[in-house]
C-alpha cells in the first residue's frame, strides 16, 4: 500500500470537507442575518439559533482548515521492519473481523479514506485505539476496543 498516495486521500477527502463546511457556514451566516429571522416576540430565538449554528460552522471551517495544513506538512516516512509504529505509520491489523488499515496521523480522527480498495481510517495517537497501537510492531497483538473478552488482532506490518 502506497502511504504517500493515502496521504494525498486524507488531504482530498479534508479539502472536500472544507468545501462543504464553507457552504454551510455561509448558508448559517445568511439565515442568522436575514431580516426574516429577526425575533417576533421575547421568545423568539430563530436568530439566535442561526447565530450559534453560523458560529459553529465557522469553528469546523478553522479547525478542518488545520488539521489540512497538518498533513500538507506531514513528512512521509517508511518504517523499518521490526520499528514500533508511531506519528505518520500505517499499520495493517487482522483478526476476527478481517483485515483493517489505519493511519496514525497528527490530526482528524475518524477521517476515511479509500484506497486500493481498501477503506483506511485515520487514527490520532491520543485516541484509545491509537494509544494501542503506538509502539505495536509487526507481530505483536493487540485488543480492541470493543473486542470480546480474549479476542486480539494481529498487527501485519507497519508501514
């Protein structure tokens, strides 16, 4: 699998999410001030609903535009054989739920990407499961969150 060219996915796929979340922050921004949604009685909160929604999506903008700027500066490395994955690894798990792929990036967890025909979920180390498998090397065995008890994947490789 070609980590460069599933960084390239990741970088597509948060452009993508920019896009929209522009859209839908000007679309918030317009409704809270349009004249038609200004407050026809003391409980009238339509504006003020449309206010914090526009707020809102102006923070998605900022933080989706971050975490782009992150991997656009992300430096692509190759793990050597037998190297404990970390920050920028790609690393290959099977086990009873069949073969996955994640990508320890910087930022934007829970981003998917396809690639291959593979689906590959980033994952921040911070998170639980990156937290497992920072420093799990091809070979070794890790439980899931989720998991049965006893059930355990295997880490593949670590790319």
């Amino acid at each position: 699998m070609n980590k460069e060219a599933v960084i390239q996915e990741i970088i597509a796929a948060l452009t993508a999410q920019v896009e929209a979340y522009h859209r839908a922050a000007r679309d918030a921004y317009a409704a809270a001030t349009d004249p038609g949604s200004r407050a026809e009685n003391k409980y009238d909160t339509r504006s003020l609903e449309a206010s914090y929604l526009a707020r809102g999506q102006a923070m998605r903008v900022a933080e989706t535009e971050e975490a782009l700027a992150a991997y656009r500066t992300l430096r692509c490395r190759q793990f050597e054989e037998g190297e404990p994955a970390a920050l920028g690894a790609l690393v290959h798990l099977t086990g009873p739920e069949g073969a996955s792929y994640y990508f320890l990036g910087p930022t934007a967890g829970g981003t998917e990407v396809q690639h291959e025909g593979r689906e590959v979920l980033v994952i921040t180390p911070s998170s639980p499961l990156g937290q497992l498998l920072v420093g799990a090397k091809a070979g070794s065995q890790v439980a899931l969150p989720g998991a049965r008890v006893g059930q355990k994947s295997q880490v593949l490789a670590v790319l």
